[in-house]
C-alpha cells in the first residue's frame, strides 16, 4: 500500500489521497492536517484578541482626545468671556473684532464669534474665509442661545477639518445703587473652535504603530505556536514512520522517545508491540517451516501411497482379469470345439458364464479407471462440447431409434479447457443412464443444454423417463447404489458410471446434482469453474453492459 506524506507531516493512504483529491470542499482543511489546524485555530484566536485589543484602545483613546479637547475648548472659551466682557458690554464691535483677529493667530484655534444678548453676532473670526456675519454657517446660534450654552462638541468642515466646539455665556459685573452688593448679569454669548487636527494626526500615528506592533506580535506567536507544534508533533511523526516501516516488513523499527507524559508510554508501548510481532512473526516462520517440512513429508509419503495405490490396482486388475479371461476362454473353446455334444442347457450355462466373465472385466475396468481419474491426468486441450455430443449422437443412434428416443441440443454449448476422453464419458455415462431408464412413457425425450454465467457453465442433461425415487436422489452418484424400484432393478449396470461421473466434474472444480420427479424424468445439472471455460469471463462483460440493474453491475464488478 502506498502513502503520501503531507505538508504537516501526515502519513495517509494513497487511496484516500485520491478520494480527498475528488472531495474538492474538503481538500484544503484535508491538506492542513492537525498540525496546521491548531496553528490556524490558536493564530485565529489570538488575532481576534488582538483585534478585540486594537479597537479597545482605539475607541478609548478616541474618547480621551474629544474629553480634553473639550475641557481645553471650555477653559479657553472662559478665559476670553472674562477678557471679553467689557467690550460685551459696552457692545464695542471694534474691539472685539481685534480681540478676535487676535485669537486665532494661535494655531490651535478655528474660530471665535461674540454673540450679544440676543444671539445676534456683534464679531466673527473664523480662518474659513467663507465664514463672517453675513454668512455665519456652523457658528449660527440656534433660535434659543441657551440651547448650545455649554455644550462642547466636536465637529467637522471641508476647510478646517477636526474642532471641538463650545459656547459659553459671558456674565459681567453689575452694581445696583440702592443694593450695593455686587451682582452679575448676561452680557453676551461666545463661541469658540479649538482644532483637533494635531492630535488626531497624533493618535492616527499611534494607532498605524499599534496595529503594526500587533501584526509582528501575531507573527512571532504564530510561528512560536508552529514551532512548539513542531516539537510536539515530532514523536507522533516518529511514530508513523516506524509504523510505515513495520507496515513495509521492516520489524526491526522502534521509535526513540524518552518522555515521561503520555506519548512516552505511547512510545513505550508501540516498541514492546514491535518487538512481540516480531516474535510472534519468528515463531510463525518457525511453524510455517515445520510445517512446511511436514507437508513435504506428507507429500511424499502421498505420492508413495499413490504410486503403491496404482501398483496394487494394477495387479489386483491383471490378477483378477487373467482368471476371468481364464474362465471366458475356456467356456469359448468348450463351445466352439464341443458344442455338438453338449444339450442346450450346458450351452446356456456356458454363454453365462462367458458373458458375466465380460461383465466383470468390465467393471474391473471400471473401477481401475475411476481410481485413476484424479490422479492419472491426460492431455488438456480445447473441446467442443457441442462437436462432442454430436459424435455421441451418432455413436448411440441405435439404441434412440430403436427405442425411439429423440436427442437435442437446446443451445449452444461452450468450448471447455479439459481432457476430451473425460467430458466425453461424463455425456456418454449421463446420455446412457437416461437411455436405460427412459421407461415406456408416451414421450420420449433428451434435452442437452448450458447456460454461461460469470463464475461458471451449467450443463444439464434432461430426460422424460420414469424419474427417481426421492429417498433414491441422495444415492444415485455413490458407487455400486441403484435405484429399488421395479424397473430399475430390471435394467443392467454396474453402479459406477455416475461415480464416474461425479469424479470428473469434481476434478474440474465443479459439482453435479440431480433434479426429479417420479413418472416424469429427471434432469443431471453439473457445473465446470470458470477458470475451465473460456467464454465464462466474455460472457460476463455482455452479461454486465446488457444487464443495467444493480445487481446486474454488481455482478460484472465482480
């Protein structure tokens, strides 16, 4: 199994690397790996803390600027209500024009204007050109002065930028001759513009350095994170890799972490388990070569047993075989030299004699030959079943036509990878059976067919004879058992040929089972693996594009 190696350091499947590749949404939190999602996660929290810091300090400093701009607007604007009050009240507008003019040489203020009682403006300064007592703009007083008396504010004009704004009344001295106790009493009202300009330059320079001193803090804390991530993640890198290698057949891996927290045990843990598989996997190479040995030997011993199994079938076939032909000869010679002196019932016995001598040479014949379909294996080649059946067709015309028999082919039959001489007998043994027990039923039929699957061909063979008894089917393929009823029992055989038959279909990795009904016929089905038939893996690609359904495809995948 391959593996992909990650940015992070992350050890994954290639197949799951191609699964992700085809996940498109989940492919860039797939590349991060842990490693870089703690790292984003910490550098996402920290910089919101920062954020949160930056805007804390903006918001407050704003706060402090536009406070002491105000307690500075409302000082000053006191200070010149105190100088100004004489003029005020004497309603001088030359001299509080120079007081004005005087006033905002100094940089720091915007504008001034006098107001008398009434709100009207007796003097206006401003260093907007645009702003005198024709046109008063922001300096106009409301309808009521004593709605914008003392509350400083501030503002901001196309030409002048940031002010704080306040206007104050201007109270002087009054002495009335029948009380003369000093007493106070409105003379005017005066406005006053302190630019705010410095120090909001000021605070914007703070505020680029502290967003800056953030930036480079958020930086160095990303990258301290990522390295102390590094540095934890180091044993578990150690530790994938080991497993890549003990995965790879390298049991010689161990991991090189001496920590007492839990990935110390860890790594404890994972070398005291490499080092049991690898025991674990001597003792198994042990055992598979004692193993190995043993089956040698039970091999050889096998194959002796086999080659004294076929010595000792041999000679019980010829020690057998020579009486019988012993035996047959003489009832022949003594038949062909003595007849004329012999009655008719010692020429009956004789010919029974010759002919059960056949009988069991045959079956001896058999027998010898069941024994070696297994072991004894001929040439492979090519076979036409369909060639075959026909050649069988003809060899068996007289016994259909005499008993009136119709042989045909239902379809078309597979071409199988095997020994011809063996399929040849599984036809002939099943064609023949279903001769013998044909019966004397009205129709008189034998269907041979296939059907091409995608693991394996089924063939059957299929009659309309007297069929078999059900506590018979359990039986028929065992050797020397026949069927009980009346006219089995009438019909000459030895028991061996379905044996046979079994035998050979089981050498081909196959099985063979028998479906009947009593007065109806039967039918012997038998299977050959796919790996014996050539157009079971053509069939299947046909039998996958034809059939659509899912179990049609799943049968195609498989």
């Amino acid at each position: 199994m391959e593996t992909v190696r990650t940015q992070s350091g992350d050890i994954l499947d290639s197949r799951d690397a191609s699964e992700s590749d085809q996940a498109l949404p989940r492919r860039v939190g797939w590349r991060l790996g842990i490693q870089g999602k703690l790292v984003l996660s910490f550098a996402i929290l920290i910089g919101m803390a920062l954020s949160i810091s930056c805007w804390v300090f903006f918001y407050e400093s704003r706060r402090e600027v536009a406070r002491h701009s105000a307690q500075q607007v409302v000082q000053l604007a006191r200070l010149l209500g105190l100088t100004a009050a004489p003029s005020l009240k004497a309603n001088d507008t030359w001299e509080l024009d120079t007081l004005a003019r005087e006033v905002i040489k100094n940089s720091d203020v915007s504008a001034v204007a006098f107001y008398n009682v009434d709100g009207h403006a007796l003097s206006v300064a401003c260093r907007d050109p645009a702003i005198d007592r024709s046109n008063l703009g922001f300096l106009q007083l409301p309808d009521s002065p004593t709605q914008a008396v003392m509350r400083a504010g501030d503002r901001t004009a196309p030409t002048l930028g940031n002010f704080a704004m306040v206007t104050v009344p201007v109270i002087g001295p009054e002495q009335d001759a029948a009380h003369p106790v000093n007493g106070e009493r409105l003379l005017g009202y005066l406005t006053v513009c302190l630019n705010e300009n410095g120090e909001w330059a000021h605070l914007q320079k703070v505020q680029a350095v502290q967003i800056l001193i953030g930036l480079l803090t958020l930086m160095g804390i990303v990258l301290l994170m990522y390295l102390l991530v590094l540095r934890i993640f180091q044993p578990i890198r150690q530790l994938v890799e080991a497993t890549n290698r003990i995965a790879a057949g390298d049991l010689t891996a161990r991991v090189a972490i001496h920590r007492t927290d839990v990935i110390g045990r860890l790594a404890r843990s994972f070398n005291q388990m490499a080092t049991k598989v690898k025991n674990h996997q001597a003792n198994l190479e042990k055992t598979v070569q004692d193993r190995t040995v043993q089956l040698e030997e039970s091999n050889s011993r096998l194959t002796a047993e086999i080659a004294e199994k076929e010595d000792f079938l041999r000679a019980v076939s010829h020690d057998l075989n020579a009486p019988l032909r012993n035996i047959a000869g003489m009832a022949e010679m003594l038949l062909h030299k003595h007849s004329h002196a012999f009655d008719v019932e010692v020429i009956h016995r004789l010919n029974r004699i010759q002919k059960n001598a056949d009988v069991e040479r045959d079956l001896i014949n058999e027998l010898l030959e069941l024994s070696r379909i297994k072991t004894d294996r001929q040439r492979i080649e090519m076979v036409d079943i369909e060639a075959l059946v026909g050649d069988l067709s003809g060899l068996l015309e007289n016994d259909l036509k005499s008993r009136g028999i119709s042989l045909e082919i239902e379809n078309r039959l597979p071409v199988i990878c095997g020994e011809k001489s063996r399929f040849r007998q599984v036809f002939q043994n099943l064609i023949d059976n279903a001769i013998k027990y044909m019966g004397d039923g009205p129709k008189r039929e034998i269907r041979i067919g296939a059907a091409v699957g995608t693991r394996a061909a089924e063939f059957y063979v299929r009659d309309t004879g007297q069929g078999i008894d059900a506590e018979d089917i359990g039986h028929v393929f065992h050797i020397f058992r026949r069927g009980k009823n009346a006219h089995a029992t009438q019909v000459i055989g030895k028991g061996v040929g379905l044996a046979n038959v079994k035998s050979i279909v089981e050498t081909y990795h196959g099985r063979i089972w028998v479906e009947s009904t009593p007065g109806k016929g039967s039918v012997f089905r038998f299977t050959i693996a796919g790996q014996h038939v050539p157009t079971v893996q053509s069939q299947s690609v046909i039998d996958g594009i034809n059939d659509t359904s899912e179990t049609g495809l799943e049968r195609l995948a498989t």
